[in-house]
C-alpha cells in the first residue's frame, strides 16, 4: 500500500494575537520575526494517520508539499515523524496560485510519484480554512473522496470510514484508490524521536518545478486564480460597558429587564 499525504505550511496559529499582522497594501500576511512556520493542525493529523496505516499494515507514505525553502521543515519533520519520502514543489509559476491551482500542481505531482492506494490531507488548513483544495485534487485525479474521516478500517478492497458530522457519525464504505479529509479526532499526532531527526536530516528532498510535472504555467499562479482578494485586513473588536443599577436587586433587575426590551435584546 502507498499513502500519499498532502500537507501545508501555515504561520502558528498559536502566537499572540498582537504577533499577527496584515499588510493592508499588498494583501498579504506578514510573518513575524524569529516564529517558524508550522504544518497546519489537521495535516498533522492526516500524517499521523498515515503512519499508523504504515505500522499496522506495511504501506509506503511520500509526503509532498509546495512552498518556498522553509517548506522543508515542516517536510523533515514528517520524516522525522515516520514518513518514508518527501518532494517539495517549488516554482515561481506556482506564487499565487488558489486552492484550484495548487490542486493542479499536487495532482501532476502524485502523477508523477506514480503507484499510489490512498492520499491524505487534513480537513482543513489552519490559515485560510477554506477545505476546497483536497476536494479540488479528488477532482483532478478523478478519486473518489471522503470528507472529514475521524476513523477508518480497511475492509476487503476498500475502506469503511466513520465521518465526523455536527449532528453526529456517518458510515460510509469506499473504493481504493481515494482520497480522504483527516479529522483531529482520528488521532494525537506523535513527536519525532530523536533517531528520526537524525534520520531525517540526512534525507534528499527533490524540488519539482511546474515543467518538471508538465504543468503548463497558465494553470496555476494568480492569473490562473478563480478568486479574487479585494480586501485583507485585521479587524478591530471594541466593546463598550453600560452599568445597569437600581436601589435594590430587584430594581436594578428590572432596569436591565427594561434596557434589554428597549434595545429588542428579549
């Protein structure tokens, strides 16, 4: 069995909020100094998931990614985690490029890679959260998809797959090769060992540019974009405190009572 998972390097949704900045001109999010990025939350988990697979049943996992040079951090740390390959796609052909672009160029990617039973990505990403890429890559690789997967069996030539839904669980069963949405309720994502790291650190990671896949680079980038961003910028919440009183409880009960009414709270 071959996994191939599909992950995103994003800022770290942890950092402060007064860390976070927008440039309003240029639309963009400004990475603060000396914060590494992070794979995004539910990637992570999609990793995991993939390397449990490995354990209990012998499968290969290829992660791949596209991104600048940081973007082999977060791919040694895959490694490092228990992933067997990692390819990184990186062209300037790719810079701007939306959730339909970048399918495209990981689409011709796992082409490339060849053989594959299953691919992997998290749900969602941690910066965007707009879950139309790994949809978007089922499409262009003519999968069939599950989304959302919290659990998942291998049954005959295929998969049985419990789906994390607001009203509660889905069962559904698939055929191999698809593509499945991680959850973080499949799992707690491990941290590297040691011997990992190591192991890691000594890996190749390939760069595949766009005319190393046979992506023609007016399918991808921002002209090749379906949305467009006219706006980006850091709200500003302010609240104001009104004080509501009364010569007893009681009173100042019905004052708020009445305040409440008057401004069709209740």
């Amino acid at each position: 069995m071959h996994i191939v998972v599909c992950i995103k390097q994003v800022q770290d949704p942890d950092i402060p909020p007064r860390d976070f900045k927008v440039d309003e001109e240029k639309m963009v999010v400004v990475a603060p100094a000396n914060v590494p990025l992070v794979i995004s939350t539910f990637d992570e988990n999609a990793v995991e998931a993939a390397i449990q697979l490995k354990e209990s049943k012998g499968a290969k996992v290829t992660v791949v990614t596209l991104g600048g040079d940081k973007a082999k951090d977060a791919l040694k740390k895959c490694l490092a985690m228990g992933c067997d390959e990692a390819v990184l796609l990186q062209d300037t052909a790719f810079d701007g490029s939306d959730a339909f672009g970048v399918a495209r160029a990981l689409a011709a990617a796992i082409r490339k890679i060849g053989a594959f039973d299953l691919v992997f990505c998290g749900r969602l990403s941690s910066d965007w959260s707009y879950g139309a890429t790994p949809l978007a890559l089922a499409e262009a690789l003519n999968l069939p998809s599950v989304t959302q997967a919290q659990d998942i069996e291998i049954k005959d030539k295929g998969l049985r797959c419990e789906r994390a839904l607001e009203e509660g669980v889905e069962v559904v069963d698939v055929s191999i090769p698809c593509l499945l949405t991680i959850t973080n309720e499949m799992n707690t994502p491990r941290l590297p060992s040691v011997k990992g790291i190591l192991t890691a650190s000594r890996k190749q990671i390939p760069l595949w540019k766009a005319a190393d896949l046979g992506v023609d680079p007016g399918s991808v980038g921002a002209a090749a974009a379906t949305m467009e961003l006219t706006k980006l910028y850091k709200p500003v919440f302010t609240g104001q405190c009104e004080f509501i009183t009364g010569e007893t409880l009681e009173e100042a009960a019905e004052n708020l009572a009445l305040r409440l009414r008057a401004d069709k709270i209740i």
